[in-house]
C-alpha cells in the first residue's frame, strides 16, 4: 500500500513513530509540501495522511493553498477514500465535513489524559487501547460542539472536548486532534526549537521544555506501544 501525505509547514512532517510504523508494515509513502507542491491524484493512493502544522482552517488569505487542499479533501470523501487527519488535518477534514472550527477555551500544549467514548471503545482502530490514552497536544484552536449528525465522537479529554472522530459508517474517515505520531522526545525537541515563537504568544500558558521533554521520556514506552496498536489497527481496517 502506498500513502500520500499532505504537510503543511517545514519542519511538521511525519513524526518518528510514524515512520517506525511505515517501516514495519513496508508502506511506500509520498509527502506532499502543499505550500509549493501540487496535491497528486488521489486515486494512485491506498489512503491519505492530513499532518497537522501552522495554519488555522480559516486562514486561507494567509495560506492560499487551503483552498485547493479543501478541495481535494471534499473529493477524496466523496470517493470514499480512507483518510486520517492528525491535529490541523483533523480540523480541516472536520470542516470539510461540516463541523466548525474556532478557538478552544484554552491553548493544549504536552501531554493529557485521553479518554475513549463507547464508540471509540467500539471503533476498529482503537478498541485494542485502553479506555485512558495519554495523548500528545500541540494546539489552540479545535472542533467545536455540537458536532454534525453524521460524526461519531471517539475520544475527549479536560482540555479538549473533541479529541477524535469519524464517520458514522464510515470509520476509515479519521481525524485525531492529538499529535502522537510525534511525541517521542527527538520529536519534541524539534517543535520547541521551530514553534517557540507560537508558544511565547499565548500569556497564560508557561511551557517548560525540561519538564515536557521529561515527560515525554516517561511516556516513551507507552505511547510507542499504543501508537503502533492504533496504526496496525487502522491498517486492517483499511486493508
């Protein structure tokens, strides 16, 4: 199978985790730069990857290229392709989808407890995890409530109240708020250094980067695991 993957800013792309699970499975993939590519036909693809990344989905005066990804995002839907959505990509296939998009009550930055509702419990690319997942957050605006009739809510935690969904009848369309795929400290490391100016923007909100990166390395076994559940999960459904 081969996965074309949507990256939105420089130095955002597939995350540590991600690659290992590529590896594993002998997945081919092809990363897009939206920013100066052009997004291919999506019909040469087994599924689609939407990273997260800087922009807000209604910043497409700022981020021209939105508007062509919002387009390909609507098609690829309507061919019913499988698609999972990670931070800014899970906010753009919300929208796409006919949720809206705006602030959350509070920047989420590091990591947080996740817990799955009783479809995500249900649903084939999470029912292996436990009922709690830490999850690894790095983001100020979210999916908003109430969601579309069509949504199936799969996971909240205290600092957001949409933290994963998909479609009705149609699992393999995805979006997961929380970054995991790069929550290894390498990882980290990375966001810190190219994001700083982001973080310092936010006047109530101090991120300690000893502390994350700590927490990160404690976690390390755990998210690991759980992510590589979730991907071969998400595999088999989609195979």
């Amino acid at each position: 199978m081969r996965f074309l993957i949507l990256q939105h800013t420089p130095w955002a792309g597939p995350g540590r985790l991600l690659l290992e699970a590529f590896a594993k499975h002998r997945i081919d993939c092809d990363i897009v730069k939206v920013w100066q590519d052009w997004i291919p036909d999506f019909n040469d693809y087994g599924a689609i990857i939407l990273l997260g990344g800087a922009p807000n989905v209604d910043q497409e005066e700022k981020y021209p290229f939105l508007v062509e990804e919002k387009r390909f995002i609507k098609r690829a839907i309507a061919a019913d392709k499988p698609i999972l959505g990670f931070c800014l990509g899970h906010q753009l296939l919300a929208s796409v989808l006919g949720a809206q998009i705006g602030p959350n009550f509070k920047p989420s930055i590091g990591f947080v407890q996740g817990h799955l509702t009783h479809d995500g419990r249900e649903h084939p690319a999470f029912r292996n995890l436990g009922k709690a997942i830490p999850m690894f957050k790095w983001h100020s605006q979210t999916v908003l409530e109430p969601l579309p009739k069509h949504f199936s809510l799969l996971a909240t935690s205290e600092q957001c109240q949409v933290e994963a969904f998909s479609l009705e009848q149609r699992p393999h369309i995805l979006g997961l708020q929380f970054d995991n795929h790069v929550a290894l400290a390498e990882d980290i490391s990375l966001w810190l250094e190219q994001d700083w100016q982001w973080l310092a923007s936010f006047r109530s909100l101090v991120v300690r980067p000893a502390d994350l990166l700590a927490e990160a390395r404690s976690l390390r076994t755990k998210i690991s695991k759980d992510f590589h559940q979730f991907f071969s999960d998400y595999l088999s459904l989609i195979s």
